[in-house]
C-alpha cells in the first residue's frame, strides 16, 4: 500500500479528536454555519428568559434582583461550548437586554442610573465572563486540533511502519529459503564430489555430464574436452544426439574459449 492509498484509507476513519473538533476548521476558527447556529441560540435563550420573565415575574421582567440572574445560563453555555466570538456576542446581547429591561423597569434612562455601579455591575461581569470563557474554549479547542494533527501524523508513521516491517519480514524469510536452498546445493554437491572420487577415468566424463544435467535440469547437453588444440566430443546426454564429434573453434564459444583459455558463458557471446 503506498503512501496515497493509506492517505485515502485514513480518510474514511475519524480520530479520537474528531468529534470534539468537527465544527473547527484547520486553524481553530469556528465554521460560519456554526457561528450562527450559536448567534440563534443566544437570540432563542435570551427570548425564552424575557418571556418567562414577563408571564412569570412581571413586577421584575428583567429579573434584576434574582441572583445569580438566568442570562447567566446563556453567557456560560454559549461561551463554553463555541468558544471567544460566540462568547463575546453572548455577553453583548446579556449585557444589552439586562440594561433595556433595567430602564424599562424604571421607566426611564434617569431613573435608571445605568452608570450606578448596582445595575451596572452585571453586564459588566456578563461581558468579562463571556468573553474569558470564549477565549479559554479557544485555546483549548486550538490545542485539541493541535493534537487531532499529531495523532493522524503519527498513525500515518505506524501504518507506514507497519508496511515496512512486513516487508522486512517478506524479505527475511527469502532470504531464509535461498539460504537453505544454497545450504542443500552445497551439500549435494559436496556429496555428488565424493561419489566422483571412487569413479574409473572411463566412467567420469558420463557421470560429470550427468551430475550438470541433474542441477542445471537440462533436457539435452554435451561434454567437450580439449585435446591437441580441439575440443572433442567425450559425452552427451542423450546418448545418441547427433552432436557433433567435434567444435569449429575459429568462432562462437570454442573460439572465446580457445584464445582466451578460460571459463566462458553464452552471455559473452550474446553481449
């Protein structure tokens, strides 16, 4: 499997940061449908609690003097789970519809001494919340990608190791089979050298040509031996194969043989 194709398998398979980092993008910003569905939430939690407020509690419609107030549930869910922008819209909006509902429960901006560090007090601390936990779940969902990266770069090395080690372990046990097959040549022919020692001259051109036969596995061949400057037929294999008594040795092989006296193959020739 090359490197593309485990890049393809890997794509079907989710990390184990995926579901904590599926609505982020490389870089750890938010996707724009996510962005609204959390600026959606705000409007809907913030209009849940003012109706409340109004059916409920109409002598405190912004419950002003509830503590904790509710638009805390808003600022810390929204914060918490979206991270910085969504948190600092959450802590805005709070902020803003805590001061609207304040003047309206006074009747007017005067009476509502908005810089009074009473009323005031809250929407500050909506906006510093809100903020704070949005830049927290920030950085923490940064580091989360962080990790998301390295854990798939890593599992990418284990696979691209694995491979490897299965190729070694292909390799080695070839390596093993031609060792044993190279041990079991050697020894036959170590055993074939002895069985030649007790042969008479006569029966050593047939059993030579013979024993080559055996491990080259060829269906015909023959046995020439240099005397007086020829190469003269001394065996074949078959018997009767219409070789030739004798080499022409001014061309081909004999001749490669003849001049330079030395071992030489068909290769030479070929090349």
């Amino acid at each position: 499997m090359n490197r593309d194709e485990r890049r393809d398998d890997s794509a079907g398979r989710r990390s184990p940061l995926a579901g904590i980092s599926g609505s982020w993008d490389a870089r750890g910003v938010l996707s724009g449908g996510t962005q609204s569905l959390a600026y959606a939430e705000i409007a809907l939690g913030l209009a849940v609690l003012v109706t409340a407020s109004l059916l409920f509690f109409p002598e405190d419609p912004g419950f002003l003097t509830v503590a904790p107030h509710p638009f805390w549930v808003v600022v810390l869910a929204i914060a918490a789970r979206y991270g910085a922008l969504p948190g600092y819209a959450a802590g805005v909006a709070s902020a803003a519809v805590y001061l609207a509902l304040a003047v309206w429960q006074a009747g007017s901006f005067a009476e509502a001494d908005l810089l009074s560090a009473r009323v005031l007090a809250e929407p500050v601390l909506f906006l510093l919340v809100g903020a704070s936990l949005g830049e927290l779940r920030e950085a923490r969902k940064r580091e989360h990608l962080r990790l998301a990266r390295r854990y798939d770069e890593l599992e990418e090395n284990v696979r691209d190791l694995a491979q490897r080690y299965l190729a070694s372990m292909e390799l080695s046990r070839e390596l093993e089979r031609r060792i044993v097959t190279q041990t079991a040549t050697v020894t036959t022919l170590y055993g074939a050298a002895k069985a030649l020692e007790g042969l008479e001259v006569e029966e050593l051109e047939p059993a030579v040509l013979e024993l080559v036969a055996s491990f080259i596995e060829a269906d015909a061949c023959s046995l020439y031996l240099r005397r007086e400057g020829r190469f003269v037929l001394a065996a074949s294999l078959p018997a009767r194969s219409g070789r030739p008594e004798e080499l022409d040795t001014s061309r081909g092989l004999p001749a490669v043989v003849m001049a330079g006296k030395r071992a030489a193959t068909v290769r030479e020739i070929v090349a």
